[in-house]
C-alpha cells in the first residue's frame, strides 16, 4: 500500500474527527440494533460504499437464528446485491432486511448508490445513498388477547428510510464510517430500531505466499440510550481455499468463524457463537448460528478484504 501525502492524511484525520464529533453529539432513541458475526465479510450491508471495492457483481445471502432450541427464536435474513457502473467508478444495488419472531415483524428494503475516486496509487474514497422504507408489524394481541393492554397495542408502520457511508480503501485495508437509517421523525419503528452510527475497518495482512491474516473490527452507536458496541475479529487464510476466524462482540458474545471458497466466485461462511459469563443460558438456546452465501462475477472472484 503506497503511503498518503501529509496533507491528505490531515485531511482525512479531520473528516473522521468531524463524523466522531457528529456521532458523539447525536441523539436516537432506539431499544434494538442489528449485528451479523460475519460482518466483516460483508459490510455493504451497513456501509454500501464499500460495495465499490470490488469491480464485479456480488451477491450475498445470509440468515442467522438466535436462541437456536427454542420455537419461536428470532431469525433474521439478510441480502444485499451490487453491480457495477463503470462509466461513473460506482455501483448500484439493493439491501434487504428481515427479522421476525412469532410477534414482532421488521421488514427494511434499501437501493443504494457509490461512487469512488482515487486519491493516489491504489488508495480510494468512497462515498453513498440509500433510499428505501421500514416496516415494522407487532401483533402484540396474540401474546394475551383477554388482556386490553395488548388488545390496541398492535403495530403496523411503515416509514421511509435514507443514509449515507463513506470509506477509504486501498489493497489491503479498509476503514469507514456510515448511517444506514436516519430518523426523520419519532414513531413506534424508531422506537424499537437502532439508527446506529457505524465505523468500520479492517487490514489483509499477507503471512506468505499462501496465507493470509485479517484483523477487523466495527463499532456501532445507538445513540444516547444503549451503550456503545463494539466486535472484534480476526480470520486466518490458507491458499485462498479456507478462512477460519474468531469473533468477541461487547455483550459477552464470542464465535467462530468457517469461511469456505469452493472456487474462485463462490463463498460459503458459518459462524457458531455463544454466550459468555454469569447471564450465559445453558446448552444449546445459547448459541446464535449464521449462515451465508457469496458469488462473485467476473475475474478476480471474491475479496479477502
């Protein structure tokens, strides 16, 4: 990686200050934030600037379950799909929300657009939109209907969504900052939904000719009323055929990670966590497992970074 000019590092140390400062001095009222383990596999789906990173087409699917033993545990199912537009050094693209339990129902659809610029040798910013809506459903009468507490409480809204991310990149390290939701007025969704601020990175730090190491981390702010959180990662690569990493999220929250490139193009993932210290439930309702998905078309296939 080619090293910045003084003034552009000064420039850019003062764009993240002033995105900190805009961070810090927020407020959001939010009860529930959203976070994949694999995150650092696939942070379109909270930054789609970073979709540009990469020249091809992408896909991904992914679905997480938590609780894993219990009927009704909530599951959550994301996609995110980007292509590229070559003649504006961007990508265009959609990210799709889902999460639900037998009450609650939150559906979040989002088109995006990035663009990049060079900034010298192969270092890159990059900026996006996404526009979409949110829909949230709680059927709060099927918890008890004899109860007229729960008989009006039932919920369905829907609002529309838009956000923004930036991110520095070059060939081995990425670091970024995004708002994937804005809240343009107090109801009921952004009550029960986090609009966090995320920032982001990671560095792909080569160990040899076949393997690899990739430290990341990402930290998310949910506004005054839920802590700051944050995950911290690192994943190992042998030959460019399988990843096998680590992950430790604030709320006590550790997991591993399975990465498996059957080619070129195609990437399976799978992360199994658990929860840790004295509130951890026992046997299996204390797990959270993932599942995901990535193709790539084109030539240089799949990312590390």
């Amino acid at each position: 990686m080619r090293k910045l000019n003084n003034t552009m590092r000064k420039n850019i140390i003062k764009l993240l200050t002033i995105a900190a400062v805009l961070i810090i001095s927020s407020s959001v009222s939010a009860q529930q934030q959203f976070s994949f383990t694999q995150y650092m596999n696939n942070p379109t789906q909270f930054n789609p600037a970073y979709s540009t990173i990469s020249d091809n087409a992408n896909f991904n699917i992914l679905g997480r379950r938590q609780l894993v033993g219990i009927t009704g545990a909530p599951v959550t199912y994301l996609f995110n799909g980007s292509v590229p537009i070559s003649s504006i050094g961007g990508s265009a693209g959609v990210i799709v929300l889902n999460d639900n339990d037998p009450v609650y129902k939150y559906t979040e659809v989002n088109a995006f657009l990035a663009k990049k610029v060079q900034l010298s040798g192969t270092n890159y910013l990059s900026v996006s939109l996404n526009a979409g809506f949110r829909n949230m459903k709680a059927d709060f009468s099927q918890v008890d209907p004899s109860d007229p507490k729960f008989q009006t409480g039932d919920v369905n809204e829907t609002i529309p969504n838009l956000g923004f991310g930036v991110m520095f990149f070059g060939s081995d390290y990425y670091v970024g900052l995004s708002v994937p939701r804005f809240t343009l007025k107090q109801t009921q969704i952004n009550t029960n939904v986090s609009d966090s601020y995320y920032l982001s990175a990671a560095w792909l730090k080569d160990l040899g000719d076949d393997f690899k190491i990739k430290p990341a981390c990402l930290l998310a702010y949910p506004g005054p009323n839920l802590p700051l959180s944050y995950n911290l990662s690192a994943t190992f690569y042998a030959k460019n055929v399988v990843g096998l990493g680590v992950n430790y999220h604030s709320d006590n929250m550790v997991a591993g990670i399975l990465s498996l490139f059957l080619d070129n193009n195609f990437k399976i993932g799978y992360s199994y966590q658990v929860a840790t210290g004295k509130y951890a439930l026992g046997g299996s309702i204390n797990t959270t497992q993932e599942l995901s998905l990535g193709y790539s078309f084109g030539k240089g296939g799949i990312k590390l970074l």
